[in-house]
C-alpha cells in the first residue's frame, strides 16, 4: 500500500506589525460627564385625582400587568417598556405627567399610565431650498441646514405639537428675513456672518420650545444665469481695473527712479566716470586714435572725446582749447603730428 506524502506549502511572509502599546487598539475610556446627563424625576401620584373610576382602573391594569410579566401570557400586556440610550422617558397617568425616567427598562401601568419617548441626541434638519429676495431687489436660492438637541424633555413635548416642524418653519422665516435685510454682496461674502444672525434669533425662540440649536449653516446659494454671467463680468472688469492701477502705481515709481538716477549722474564725478568709459570703449574701435590732451590745455578735464576724434579724422578744421592759464589752437595738422609721434 503506497503512503501518501503530504506536502505543505511555506507561508508568504507578512510584514510585522508595529507595536502599539497596551495592545493593538487603544480605547478610551468613558467618562461620567460625557455620557448622558440623567433627567430622571419623580413628582408623585399624590396630586392626580382620578376618583373611583380612575382608581378602579389603576387597579384593573395592575392585576392585568402582574400576568403580562409572565413571558408565556400573552392576552395581557406587558407593562414593562425598554428606554433606549439616547432617550428620556415621560410617564403621565390619566394624561398628567408626573415622572421621567433614563434610559433603561421602566414598569408603566397598562390601563392608566402612558410612556413617551424623547429623543435628545443631536438632530440635523435640512432646510427646504427657497428663493429670497435681497434688499437690491437679486432674488437667490438659499439651501440650508440646522443642528439641534432637545435640553428640555417636557417642553418640547407638552409644550408645542411638533418641535421640528416648527424649528423647521421659524428657520426659513428667519433666514428670510435676515437676508432680505442685506445686499448681495454681503451676503455672497459673508454667509458665515448670515448664519450666525440667524441662529442668535432662533436660539431666543428655541430656548422656549426646549430645544438648543448646535449650529446653523448655508450649505449653497444658487444664482440665475444671468446673474452668474453678470457677476462674472463685473469681477472681471475689477481685475482689469486693479491691473491698470497696479501698472500705473509701477510706472510712477519706474520715473522717480529714473529722475533720482539722473539726478545722480548729472553731479561732476559721474560725469567724469562716463568721459573715462567713452574713451574706453572708443580705444578698442578698429581705426581710431585717441589723444590724450594736457590738464592746461583742457581746461582740467580734458578734451571731450568726441571732438578730438572729429579733430584728427576731419581735414582743415581747428580745435580750439581754453584753459585756465590761457588758450591755444591747434588745427588738424598739429593733431596729426601728435598722433604720428
């Protein structure tokens, strides 16, 4: 009988992971002041009257209740209901309310009691697109958004039908309103500045309701066609318009340079400089002599270059010199021998 031999392939080596400390993933433990703050309340069955209609009930439901425990009875209702995280219970008997609860599993009476349910996590609520007219007579469509808790479980059920549906509509009149109180332009540069008003205005009229608003924000502000096409333009030309001022400011600046420059070159010594350069760059011509011409005969500064090369180059013409201690001439025939020795 032939034996199988079984052969195992090696793994492909992995990388090793980094070593984090404590282990892989580190967790942060919860705190007790970031966890849900606790609305718990208690203000007693002592003030509901119900009469004997009432407490005959009271005790109906209770009896009913004790047999709605029993996991397997189930013609009677359970009187216990589940509070999830992130909600608060309030429990009224015979439409009056007189206790909340935290999260957890609560007992209500069946017959006599009722539990309602608050949501008071963090809500976003989106802001139907509306068009508003600005105060230059542009109208605009706003696309918004608003984030919202409840603080207080009682007001915002027992005080007002349907909190975010009045959220909702004082937003956009709100956001109406404060917009049609400005321009375009401060409204298409300042949406931050738009958002805050609004949301100071309605945490005044949320405070009431229960509610506290995180924040509020313009998502978009959608122009016509036209608008856009005009806008454009209008940043356009402000462009050529800065351009022109900006040429303007370097052309202005490029001639008081210049002046001052001229200002320099003008004084004795740079005038000097530049004979010196002349007569530089005329010795390195092909076919040009140069002269150097005596202090006393130049009057100090020497000849100018210009006519001493005109001098010798041109026929029976005379240059003529005035120094300080007097004044000599000298014709073409006196500088070509000059400049043969």
């Amino acid at each position: 009988m032939a034996s199988m031999v079984t052969r195992t392939m090696p793994l492909p080596h992995l990388p090793r992971l980094p070593d984090v400390p404590g282990g892989l993933i580190t967790v942060q433990p919860l705190k007790q002041s970031e966890m849900q703050p606790s609305y718990a309340q208690d203000l007693g069955v002592g003030e509901i009257e119900h009469g004997v209609y009432g407490s005959l009930m009271n005790g109906l439901g209770s009896l009913v209740g004790t047999f709605g425990q029993i996991p397997c009875c189930i013609c009677c209702p359970n009187p216990f209901r589940e509070v999830n995280q992130g909600q608060v219970g309030l429990v009224s008997r015979f439409g009056k309310f007189y206790k909340a609860v935290d999260p957890g599993l609560v007992k209500v009476n069946p017959f006599s009691e009722e539990l309602k349910k608050v949501d008071v996590k963090i809500q976003v609520s989106q802001i139907p697109t509306q068009t508003v007219m600005t105060k230059d007579g542009v109208s605009v469509q706003v696309d918004s958004v608003v984030y919202w808790h409840v603080n207080n479980p009682y007001r915002a059920v027992f005080g007002i039908s349907d909190v975010r549906s009045a959220l909702i509509e004082r937003a956009q009149t709100t956001l109406r309103d404060v917009i049609g109180s400005r321009a375009l332009q401060s409204v298409v540069s300042d949406r931050e500045g738009v958002a805050i008003h609004v949301e100071d205005i309605l945490e005044r009229v949320a405070k009431q309701w229960g509610i506290s608003i995180e924040s509020l924000l313009l998502k978009d502000i959608i122009f016509s066609r036209e608008l856009q096409e005009s806008l454009s333009s209008a940043a356009t030309q402000t462009r050529i318009g800065q351009s022109k001022v900006i040429a303007a400011r370097a052309e202005v600046d490029s001639a008081k340079l210049m002046r001052q420059a001229a200002d320099i070159l003008a004084s004795p010594a740079a005038m000097a400089i530049r004979e010196l350069d002349a007569l530089q760059v005329m010795a390195k011509s092909a076919g040009t002599k140069v002269l150097f011409v005596p202090m006393s005969l130049s009057g100090g500064r020497g000849a100018p270059p210009t006519a001493l090369q005109s001098a010798v180059e041109g026929g029976g013409q005379s240059y003529n010199t005035t120094g300080g201690e007097g004044s000599s001439t000298m014709n073409a025939a006196t500088l070509q021998q000059m400049a043969n020795m």
